[in-house]
C-alpha cells in the first residue's frame, strides 16, 4: 500500500517573488530555495488576496479571501469558528503542526484591561499564559509561536522556551544592538549570538517535527512560517554585512511613477522622501542578509526529507504572506499601494511524482493554496472555499490556472479607502470606492507600472471590461458556509 502525501507548508512574511536566486534576482544566494525549485514547480505570477499579514494568512489557512473570512484587516482575530486546512485534515486522519508566526490574532495589546490572548507578545511576558500549552490552534494539533520580529519574539511564547533552554545568554542581550551605519530607516545589528535568531529556532523545531513523524509514519501537514525577512531589518552578525550594498538590485521604478499615480501613493512617498541612495541599499542588503538566514533553516528542514525518506512522499509548498514595496517608486513596507513588489509573491510547488525544474505563468492567488492542497491529497474541497483547487498546475506547471487574479484591501489607517485589484494575463486594474481615479497598467510594458492607463480615452473600453470582471468575482465569491439543505 502507497504511503499517505504529506504536506511541509514553507512561509516567509514579506519577502518579495524577486528576492531569490530562482526568482531571477543575480546578487541574493538563496541555495536552498533554488533547491527546492530544481526539483518542481515556481510561479512567476502568484498573487495575495490581501497585501499585509493577518488577512492574507488567513486566506492562506482557510481558503477563503477576507470579506468571507471576516479578519480583512490587522488587528482583527480570526473567527475561531471558521475551519482551516489543519481541520479538514485532522478529519483525514492527518497530524496536523503550526510552528513559528500564526498571526491569526492580533499581536499587540488590547486598549483596555490586560492583554489576554496566544498571539499578544505582552501576554506571555506578564506570564498571562501558559508556557506548557501546544495547542490546538485554529484546528493545528500541535503549536510552536513564534510572536513578533527582530528581537522581540526572543522573549515570547514557545520560542523564549528554547531560547532560555539554549541560548540564555541571549536573553541578556535581547535589546543591546548596534545603530545602522547610515542611518537606515528600522536598520540596526542585534548583539546577541546569531544562532537564538527566530529563523534558527524555525530550523530546530520544525526539524524535530519532522523527525518524529519519520519515525512514527503518522501522515501530517506541517505549517513552518518564518517571521523574516519582516522589518526591523535587523539581521544578527554576520548576516548584516553578508551583502555589499554596493551589489544590491535597487528598485525598478523611481519617484518619478508617481506623476500619474492616485494621491496617496504621493502623500506617503513624502513620509520616506528625505532617505538616501546608500540608507535604501543598506536596507535591500540587509534583507538579503535575514533571507539568507532563512534559507539555511529551510535546508535544514528539505535535509530532514531527504535523510529519512518522506521526500518521496510530501508535497513542500513555498510561499509568503506578502512582499515589501522595498523602495519601489520611493514607497516602503505595505498597504494600500499595490505595486507588484508588494502583491507578487514567491510561490514553489515541489509534488512527488511532478515536474522537476518548471516554471509556470499561471495566475495564483493565496486562496488557492488550501484547495489545492486537498485535491492532491484526495480529498474534497469544501464549498465555503473561495480558492480555485489546481493540482495539475501546481505538479507539473502546465495549464493557465484561473483568468484572473484578485486583491482585496480595506484599509482603516486610511479613512474610507477600500480597494479591489484585478490581475489579469496582461493586464491589471485597481478600482477605489467612491473615486475618480484608479489605476490601469500593461503588464506586458517593459516598466509594468511605470504609466497609469486609467484616465486614458484609448484604453476605455478595456478598463470597462476589468471592472466588470471585478463586479463578476465579488458575485462569485459570496459566502457560502451557509447553504440551504432544502428548498423550504
């Protein structure tokens, strides 16, 4: 009888498709990365539904995009009635793991009375909950938190617990760093020992799960989700100078994309105006460095694969939650500018029994990860899931995937601001609520967003044909976790 598929779900939090070596950037060294895509499939045209991390993570989770799921923005706790991939896999009869950031709920405090809750990094210091806890999780079995980023996850939750076990000296040294050199925007060296970094706490743990399932042969889907490459960009030594910044790919379009952009791509450009040429390269060199630190735990985890066999039965999915603007038209982090360095993120499938060394242009969203999922397993997809199931694509590389790819961004920082974006094979449209202006963009232009179509009278016809196929996707994607079970 063929062993069960199991299933290593990979993530990053803000790392951008053109930061890895497979992802055609010539200065980052990402080996195992491109390990991983020499034995199946990358996706140049993966997209998130939500461009910052707790509504996108749940679409990953849930497969369903976020005015379903209902956490469409920061600071918004899942709904712990809604069913995840680990629910539907524990009813499988699989083992189901999270290790490292959840961020299904909030991290920060609450405004009032004391800050209760797994994911609140002050609930753990004030000793509000229980260290000895490891689930479940939003239906995960087990649970390993990592909370927050840089330094701050070092004394939080179950990554504090291992740090104290290995590395307490570290906990000495949590807030002791060394300031940039230039001066950088969140830039700064941690002096504590490299190796109680968050990414080596990944590499640990998730190599032990691992391990333990080899030896029990109990079929499992394992959820290891990196905090890095997020901002601070605080890379313990050596990996802060690992990269020249003379050597960095600097960013595709200057602020001079800005001429025919909406006015807030403007205002918050002026927030960032005053950073330098060598600030920005230091911050690009800085991300190298913190994926690189990633990019050894990840082989560490495909060595474990490797070494007891189960390469040869689980499905490795790698992915982030979203990207990082990076300097992009001047613009830092995320939100509601939606440039492709934000919203196109790495996404490599390796499927046993699948191609090896393909790449596909197929459009993917975040959705399409859980219902994917299931149909290589063998296993039905439930109809409350919004992601479009394409195993084929994710196995071999062939076919188109879906028409379109969709975006979705409400933004509370920003008053009334609510934003749908459409992708298509060429094109892409971005329609604010109750606005004039929009965006428009032919992503077969050498600069793909380097000149807004949106007000121009040539291209009338095809932005009217996008917006009705926005309208048509927010029909299609009504919520169905309730649907009648008869006619009366």
């Amino acid at each position: 009888m063929p062993k069960p598929t199991n299933v290593l779900l990979i993530t990053t939090d803000q790392m951008r498709r053109d930061h890895m070596g497979c992802g055609g950037n010539p200065v980052i060294r990402t080996p195992n990365l491109d390990r991983l895509a020499a034995g199946g499939v990358v996706f140049d045209r993966a997209y998130v539904n939500n461009p910052v991390c707790m509504p996108n993570r749940c679409t990953i989770a849930t497969g369903r995009v976020p005015a379903n799921h209902r956490c469409w923005a920061n600071g918004i706790d899942l709904p712990e009635e809604e069913r995840t991939v680990a629910d539907e896999l524990n009813d499988a009869g699989y083992h189901t793991a999270l290790l490292g950031k959840a961020h299904f709920q909030g991290h920060a405090s609450q405004h009032v009375g004391e800050p209760h809750g797994l994911e609140r990094g002050q609930a753990w210091e004030r000793g509000l909950n229980d260290y000895n806890w490891t689930g479940p999780f939003y239906g995960f079995q087990y649970v390993q938190l990592s909370i927050g980023h840089g330094y701050a996850n070092l004394s939080r939750a179950h990554q504090y617990l291992w740090t104290l076990e290995h590395y307490p000296e570290a906990l000495d040294r949590q807030f002791d760093w060394d300031p940039s050199p230039t001066g950088c925007f969140e830039a700064m060296t941690p002096r504590y020992d490299h190796r109680a970094h968050s990414s080596n706490f990944l590499g640990h743990v998730g190599s032990d799960y691992l391990r333990a399932r080899a030896t029990d042969g109990q079929p499992f889907m394992a959820w290891v989700s990196f905090p890095d490459p997020h901002h601070p960009f605080s890379p313990p030594r050596p990996y802060d100078t690992m990269y020249d910044p003379a050597d960095v790919v600097m960013p595709r379009l200057g602020p001079e994309a800005l001429a025919d952009k909406p006015p807030h791509f403007l205002a918050r450009q002026q927030l960032h105006r005053d950073m330098t040429e060598a600030q920005v390269r230091e911050m690009i060199a800085r991300t190298y460095g913190m994926i690189s630190l990633v990019d050894e735990n990840i082989g560490k985890l495909l060595d474990v694969l490797d070494a007891t066999g189960l390469a040869d039965n689980t499905v490795v999915i790698f992915t982030a939650d979203h990207g990082d603007l990076m300097a992009d038209a001047g613009l830092l982090l995320k939100g509601p500018w939606l440039l492709e360095g934000l919203i196109n993120v790495p996404m490599i499938w390796r499927v046993p029994g699948g191609s090896a060394q393909a790449r596909s242009a197929a459009l993917m969203n975040s959705a399409d990860i859980t219902p994917t999922i299931l149909q290589l397993l063998g296993l039905p997809v439930p109809r409350a899931m919004d992601g479009l199931a394409m195993p084929n694509v994710a196995a071999t590389g062939a076919g188109t995937g879906r028409d379109a790819a969709f975006v979705e961004y409400k933004a509370p920082e920003h008053g009334t601001m609510n934003l749908r974006t459409v992708i298509t094979a060429d094109r892409k449209l971005t329609c604010y609520q109750g606005e004039s202006f929009g965006e428009l963009y032919d992503m077969t232009a050498p600069a793909p967003e380097a000149v807004n179509h949106w007000s121009d009278p040539a291209w009338t016809d095809q932005r009217r044909a996008l917006l009705r196929r926005l309208l048509d996707e927010a029909v299609e994607t009504h919520d169905e976790r309730l649907w009648p079970t008869c006619h009366a």
